[in-house]
C-alpha cells in the first residue's frame, strides 16, 4: 500500500455515510489493522504523513460529520433515555439499568463534547500507525491525573469570578451555582461550620475544593487522583493564593464596607493568572 | 462587563416555582409535577438597550410550607428574590405578612417581588376580590402555563439589580 491508497482509505473514513459511519469505521480500521500488521516496516515512512492526514481529519469533523452525528445521538440519548433503559429493564435487572443509564449519561456528554470523540479515534489511528498498541497509549493517557478545570467562586452567592478550562464544554456559571448549593447543602447538613466539603466526586470526575475566606477554588480533575497529586494540587492553589490572591483585597477580606471602596480584582487578569499557574501544572 | 446576579425563588410546596422558571428561561411548560428536591439552578443572561447584559443565576428552591425552614445557607449573598405563591390555593398566601417578614429579616436589604402564580385556574374579578379581602399585595399576578406577565416580572427582577 502506498502513501495514495492510505490518503484514499482517509478519504473514505472521512466522507462515509454518517448512519453507518462508526461502523464502517470499525470495518476499515480492521482491515487497516490487518494491512498494518503485515506490513509494520512501513510505519516509521508513513507516520508524518498521517499525522498531516488526522490534523485534517480532526479539523473536518466538526464541519462535516461531527454536527450530525453528534445531534442525532444526543437528541436520542437526551429525548429517549429513559425509554431506552426500560425496554432493557427485564432482561438485564436493575444493576444493570443503573450501570447503563449512568453509561449513556456519561456518553451522551462525551459526544458534548467532540473533543473527546476526536481525540480517541486520534489514539486509535496513532495506534494503528506508530505500531504501539492501543491498551498502551490509552493507558499513557489515563495514568495521571489531569486539570481540566479550575473555577475562583465567590463563597456566599455562588457567583463564578473567574475561570480557567482546558474545553469550554459546560456552562461554568451554573456549575459554580450546583457546587456551591452541594457545599452549602452538605456543610449545612452536617453543622460544620469550621470545616468544609473537599471533595465531591462526580462520574469521572473528582472535584477538589479549597476555600479561603470570600472566594473558594473549585478544581475539576480527571484521571487518578490519588495523595500524591492531592498534596501537589494544594501547593499550586497556595502557590496562587500567595502569587495573586493576597495581593487583592476583595478576594481575601470579608468586610461588607470594604466591597464599596476598593477596586475589584478584574476578571481578565485573575484568569491569566488562573492559567499561567494551572494551564500547564502537572498533578 | 458581563454582571451576574444570584436570585433565589421561594414558597410553599407546588406554587409553580419551577415552572415560572421553564417558562421565563425556555419558554416551556409541563402539567407534570416534579417536586423539587434541594435546590436546581438555571442562568438566563438578560440583555439590556443599553448593550449591557446581566447574568441571572436563578436557584430554584425546594418549597416548603414554613419559610423558617429553609436552609439559610442557600440564601446567602443573594442579590434579589422571589416569593411566590398559588392565587388558586389560600394557604400559600395566608401567611403571607408573617412569610415576608421572616424573609425581610433573612436577607435584609435584599430587593423582593412578589408573585401571584396560576391566574389562568382563577376568575380575575373573583381573584381581584379575594386579594383586596384578604389585603395581599403583589406585584405581579402571572401564569407559567399562558406566560402571560412572567419575563415581566423576571425582567423588573433584572432592572432592579442592573444598577446594584
Ligand atoms: N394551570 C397552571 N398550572 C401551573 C402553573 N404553574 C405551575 N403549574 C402546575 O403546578 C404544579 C406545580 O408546579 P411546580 O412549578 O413544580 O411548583 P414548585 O413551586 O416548583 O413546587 P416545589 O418544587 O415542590 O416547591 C405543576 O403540575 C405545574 O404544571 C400555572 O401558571 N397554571
Ligand atoms: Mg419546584
């Protein structure tokens, strides 16, 4: 096969009828998988060239397929979910339903969002070509933890003061509403009033909480959040919390009359630094 | 710069808290009855002829027959509020001055509306008596399932707290 035929298979995946799209991809991967095999020296020739192709492929999805596909799963899984977890109900039994409609949950926001549809089928290929297997990418992928999001959030009203994401996907002021009407819901609840909520954990995603004196920080975080990346989570937030927020009086100090007299921290700035200490750290 | 404010809406149980919400932020309404539990939170960013816009996050609370019963912690750096209550049904707004009173001293200073919900189940004159009878004062009387005078009232709830 040479370099032709492959942009010719690329082509193919790209332009395939969306109805049958993700199985005639299975179909093609296979039988790409089987070429690959057989012909693993050609790898390393053909690598840059399909790293060019998946950039294309990645760029073109949300144009072309993307948005009906996406749609049409969506509409389903949002308008019928219920009725698609009850016609399974007596075959399967109620762990099983549980299991499922927290799976379709948990789909239907991953097709939310496209990255995460692109970037697995990006693993998929890359595996296909660079030779390494799947299971180990995707494992390289999964082995640390990662932010995904960081929200600065005003302790009382719940109202979001600044944001960083890696993907703008969900709605970060309505977020930060839900989580503080958890964490007053659940610090409330337990009547204590000198400690607070730390962690919630959510689907995939375990949330870390640090509060300060007006403002808490809320940190969306992926992977395996285990000790080590907690300890290392908390000196990032101190390390902002020395850098910027000291430094701002509105985000530390708890004094009604103060609101009215001092600048407030804008939010533009506080997200630039919410990036420059969160965008590239390393949990 | 784009504000955002937090308004919390209260009453007793089924006043149609919920469904003032649907309509004013989807413009929907639904006869099923879905008991709130906790609270549910929705955003609508209301835009003003000036080009300036506010962001209204709506917290949408459980209802409850005894006001004194909410968790106060829900109300907490509340910008504006909501009380309403079901014109069809009288002990939703018996209490009315005593309700009002315990959520003046809740939220001092914080701007309050008062909502009479479900006029499409009344008749108005019948209604305009009732109310006069029994000295309720609102401030605006709306259905969620017509939508007649509910972004209104979201919409005064918004000018209010544009310029504070
Ligand atoms: N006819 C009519 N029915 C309404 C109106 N508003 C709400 N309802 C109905 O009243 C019932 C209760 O409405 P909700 O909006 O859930 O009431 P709620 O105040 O949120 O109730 P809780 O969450 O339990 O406190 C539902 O069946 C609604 O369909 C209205 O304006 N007219
Ligand atoms: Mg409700």
């Amino acid at each position: 096969m040479d370099e032709k035929d492959r942009l010719e298979i690329i082509k193919d995946i790209l332009f395939t009828d969306d109805r049958e799209y993700i199985e005639k991809i299975s179909e093609r991967i296979a039988l790409l998988e089987k070429t690959v095999n057989e012909k693993e020296r050609l790898s390393s020739k053909v690598d840059p060239i399909i790293e060019n192709q998946l950039e294309e492929f990645t760029k073109s999805i949300p144009t072309t397929l993307g948005p009906t596909i996406t749609e049409t799963l969506r509409e389903q899984i949002r308008t019928q979910r219920d009725e698609v977890v009850d016609a399974l109900f007596p075959i399967l039994g109620k762990m099983i339903k549980k299991y499922i409609a927290q799976e379709m949950k948990a789909l239907s926001e991953k097709i939310d969002s496209q990255f995460d549809f692109i970037s697995k089928w990006k693993i998929r290929l890359k595996a296909l070509f660079s030779g390494k297997k799947k299971k180990e990418l995707l494992l390289q992928q999964l082995a640390s933890a990662k932010i995904e999001q960081v929200l600065l959030i005003e302790k009382d009203s719940g109202i979001l003061k600044a944001s960083y994401s890696k993907t703008k996907t969900i709605d970060e002021e309505m977020v930060s509403g839900m989580l503080t009407a958890i964490k007053s819901f659940v610090e409330d609840a337990f009547n204590q009033q000198n400690q607070s909520l730390e962690l919630i954990e959510y689907e995939l995603y375990q949330i870390h909480l640090q509060s300060f004196v007006t403002h808490y920080m809320a940190v969306v975080i992926s992977g395996p959040y285990g000790l080590k990346s907690k300890n290392r989570l908390q000196d990032l937030i101190f390390d902002f919390y020395n850098r910027y927020m000291a430094m701002n009086v509105d985000l530390v100090v708890d004094f009604p009359v103060l609101e009215k007299k001092t600048k407030k921290a804008d939010k533009r700035t506080i997200e630039r630094e919410l990036a420059s200490s969160f965008g590239n750290a390393k949990i | 710069m784009q504000k955002s404010k937090k308004i919390v809406i209260l009453g007793h149980f089924g006043v149609g808290k919920t469904s003032l919400i649907r309509r004013f932020v989807k413009n929907s309404f639904s006869d099923k009855y879905k008991v709130t539990i906790g609270v549910h939170i929705s955003k609508k960013v209301v835009g003003f002829g000036s080009g300036e816009t506010i962001s209204m996050i709506l917290w949408d609370l459980e209802g409850t027959d005894d006001i004194r019963m909410i968790r106060n912690p829900y109300l907490l750096g509340t910008h504006g509020a909501f009380f309403v209550f079901d014109v069809n049904r009288p002990s939703t707004f018996q209490n009315i001055q005593e309700d009002l009173a315990v959520l003046s001293k809740k939220m001092p200073e914080v701007p309050l509306l008062i909502i009479g919900n479900k006029v499409d189940l009344v008749n108005q004159d019948d209604l305009n008596i009732l109310l006069k009878e029994n000295d309720i004062s609102f401030d605006f009387l709306t259905s969620a399932k017509t939508g007649e005078w509910v972004e209104d009232a979201f919409l005064q709830m918004a000018t209010l707290l544009k310029d504070a």
